[in-house]
C-alpha cells in the first residue's frame, strides 16, 4: 500500500505547470476513435487514468503510445485501424468510468458496441440514463447483456435531445455520437465546460460541424467522416485550483503557470473573498495569502459554478478559515463522504444532507487518513499540510489517477511531503 506522509507547517511558494486536464485528454483519446489514422494528442497527463484509457483503446485495435516530457504532461499518439473492434475489456472499463465515453465514437463510426457497465450500473439506473436515452434518439438501439451495454445503430440520425441536466459525460458522448449522423442534432441543456469546449474544437479541427461549444445548446451538423489530427489539451483547471486553494490555505505564494483564470472565475472569486491575493498573469495565476482566511460559502454547480471536483478542497479551507462556512454539494450526492477523514484531523465538520456546516479552527491535528477519490485525497493533503505533526495519506492510488507528479510538484512548491510503501 502506498501512503503519503505530510508533515504540516510549511506555506506552498514557488512556480508550478499545470499540463493538460484529465477530463479532457481522456475524452479527446475516445474521440480519436472517430477516424482512422493517426491523431496526435499533446500535454496529456501522466495519470493512471491515461494509462487505464490507452489500454480500454489498445484493447479496441488502436496502437496508442506515449512519450512523456519532463513536466508531467506528454504527447499521445492514438493510431486507429480502419475496422476497430467494437467490444470493451469488462474489467478495464469498470476499473474507470470515463471509458463509457467510447460508447458515442463507436457506434457511431462502427455501428455496433459493447461497452462494459462501469460500476456494474444497470440499463436506466442514474449515472447513465441521459447517455442511454440521447444514443436512443439518435436511432440507437440500446440492451444490457452480462454487464455489458450493447448499443447497435446501422446510420444515426439527426435529432433533437434535451438533456434533464447538463451532465458532462452524456453530452461528450452524444456530441461524438452526432459528429457521424445523418442531419443535424439539437443537444438542449448540455453542459458548458471548457472540457466540453476542448472536445468540440478537436472535432471541429477533425472535420466536423459543430456550434454552440461553451453554451446549453449545442449543434451537431453530421458529416460522412473525420480526419486524425494534431491537437493539444486544454490546461487542468481542477489542478490549477488545488494549487490555488493550497497556496491560500497553508498562507503561501504560488505561480501557476499554464492556469487560465476564465476557467476558474467562481472559485477564484471566493479564494478573493476569503482574502487572498490573486491575479490573472499572460500564461497562468498567481495567487497569495497573508494572514488566516476568511470563510467562505461555496455551492458546488455544473459550469460555470464552483466545480464539484474543488469541493473537498473547499472543505478543507474551510476547516481552517475563520467563522462558519456552509458548503453545498449540488452535482454528487455522495461527495462528502471524505468529511468523515478530515474530521480525524480535527476538523469541525457537521453534515446535513447536501450541506456541510464546517466550523473553522486555527490548525488541524494530523492522524492516518484514507483517499476516498482523487479529489478527496487531494484535499486531505492540503488539510495535512496545515496539520501539526505528520498526517499519513493512504490509498493514494486515488490522487495518482489524477494528478501527475502530485508528490514532486508539491516538493518543488516547498510542502514537506514523502511517498512510502507500506506493507498491506
Ligand atoms: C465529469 C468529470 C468529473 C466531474 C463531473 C461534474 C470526467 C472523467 N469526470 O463526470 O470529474 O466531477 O463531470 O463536473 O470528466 N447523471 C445522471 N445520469 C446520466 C449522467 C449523469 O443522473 O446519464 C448524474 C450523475 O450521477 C451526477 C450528475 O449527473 O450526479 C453529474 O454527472 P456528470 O456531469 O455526467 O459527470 P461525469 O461526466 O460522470
């Protein structure tokens, strides 16, 4: 088992890069799929999500490598055959939940896929219902066999979908799915993400016809085929926010290179609100605290509200932050899960619902803690980091799925942070 140890104390100051975001790299590589040949991804993160996605695409005939450069971000070149299989690897897929996003490129280039349930989710159970019901109006027929969604549409058509929330996966999926179909497609409430905007302009440099990237209504005017390219990621906005949130917790001073302030304007807008200095640079942010912050409320929305992935971060500032902060968790219903880990370093948390009362305290007390996700692990590391002592990290492999080089950016920022292996 591989941990953590934080030992608190020490501000974050310093420069750091932030390379492509995971939530886009990996829907750019299913979006490869959508012609044959050799695209080309840039400033792909060194996660093990990616690793986990060249595999699910290697697994479907793609040839996929990957060079990494010195800064945690590298370029990924998916080449695709003319025939790809159709079927995904069952313990890959469920080891992942983005892989669904192959589901919409597949049957829309092949016709036919079988795609593993992630999670093992059932036909119509929540988490997929807006993927399953816009691939059916678009003329797909969709079962579930042995774990497995199988989607079969000899041509798509062009229709119109109105999505019953502005989900980020369904509408990635449906625009890839309408990149290939016959007409055009109407995609009503679909999420606004700079991802989403990411994917769109890769598609378009692809060859497709698509308007309203960035807004709730996006069209699809379908066109025979797409050609690979070149294209580079746009930069992580959920890293660049954990800088962000750390610089102001542990009171520090922090360069974010590469990190684009349109992409975080809520949450930089509290960051400022609870006191802290920052300011939007030519290629980055830079964001400085002096003295203890001030709390905060934050709701958690689709974009462009606070990001729910920013969430446990926010909780955890506000466990230090003066007064009472009251947190909202609007987008997952179990995203507080990871309270219960922060409260072992004496933070004063009480959950009611989607609501989080957190009471702020001067410094935290360091103990053992789990990573419950990426962005929950990460958040337990800033806490860590303002904790007396030495606050062990475990279940790591969470923060490795995201955020690459997390230990050696942090060390270059000065945090006093160690990777160890424990026996299990
Ligand atoms: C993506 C991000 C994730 C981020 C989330 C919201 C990736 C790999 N992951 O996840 O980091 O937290 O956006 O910004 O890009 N839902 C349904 N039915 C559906 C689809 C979604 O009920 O068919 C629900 C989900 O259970 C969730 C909410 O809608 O409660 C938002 O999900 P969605 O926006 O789809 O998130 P993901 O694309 O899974």
């Amino acid at each position: 088992m591989e941990c953590f140890e934080v030992t608190g104390g020490t501000a974050l100051t310093g420069r750091v890069r932030v390379t492509g975001a995971k939530n886009s790299a990996l829907k750019l590589m299913a979006a490869a799929l959508l012609a044959a040949g050799r695209t080309t991804i840039e400033e792909v993160p060194d996660i093990l999500d990616v690793a986990i996605m060249s595999e699910v695409l290697r697994r479907l005939g793609c040839d996929v490598t990957y060079e990494r450069h010195e800064h945690g971000g590298g370029r990924l070149v998916v080449d695709v055959p003319e025939e790809p299989s159709t079927e995904t690897d069952y313990d890959l897929v469920r080891r992942m939940r983005a892989s669904i996003s192959v589901l919409g490129p597949l049957v829309a280039r092949c016709g036919s896929a079988r795609v593993a349930l992630p999670g093992g989710d059932a036909i119509g159970s929540r988490g997929l219902d807006m993927h399953i019901s816009g691939l059916e109006r678009l003329g797909a027929t969709i079962d579930s066999e042995h774990g497995f969604l199988v989607a079969t549409a000899p041509r798509l058509r062009g229709t119109t979908i109105w999505l019953d929330f502005p989900s980020v996966g369904a509408t990635e999926n449906l625009v890839m799915a309408a990149v290939l179909a016959e007409g055009s497609t109407v995609i009503d409430n679909a999420a606004r993400e700079p991802e989403i905007i990411d994917l769109c302009t890769m598609l378009t440099a692809m060859g497709a016809q698509i308007e309203g990237a960035g807004t709730s209504t996006i069209t699809v005017e379908g066109v025979p085929a797409l050609e690979p390219v070149t294209y580079t990621t746009v930069p992580d906005r959920i890293v660049a926010g954990t800088w962000a949130i750390g610089a102001v917790m542990t009171r520090g001073d922090v360069v974010i290179e590469r990190a684009v302030a349109d992409h975080l304007t809520v949450a930089l807008a509290k960051l400022t609100d609870a006191g802290a200095h920052v300011e939007p640079l030519p290629d980055g942010l830079r964001v400085a605290m002096d003295g203890r912050p001030r709390c905060v409320d934050v709701v958690t929305l689709p974009y462009p509200g606070f990001p729910t992935d920013l969430q446990p971060m926010a909780v955890a500032l506000a466990a230090v932050s003066t007064g009472t902060a009251l947190i909202t968790e609007n987008v997952f219903e179990g995203r507080f899960m990871f309270v219960n880990e922060l409260v072992r370093l004496g933070a004063s948390v009480r959950i009611d619902g989607h609501h989080a009362v957190v009471r702020g305290r001067e410094r935290l007390s360091s103990a053992p803690v789990l990573a419950t996700d990426i962005r929950a692990g990460a958040g337990l590391v800033l806490a860590g980091l303002v904790s007396d002592g030495v606050t062990e990290v475990q279940d790591v492999h969470h923060v490795d799925r995201g955020y690459p080089d997390f230990v050696e950016q942090l060390r270059g920022l000065g945090a006093k942070i160690e990777r160890v292996r424990r026996p299990d």
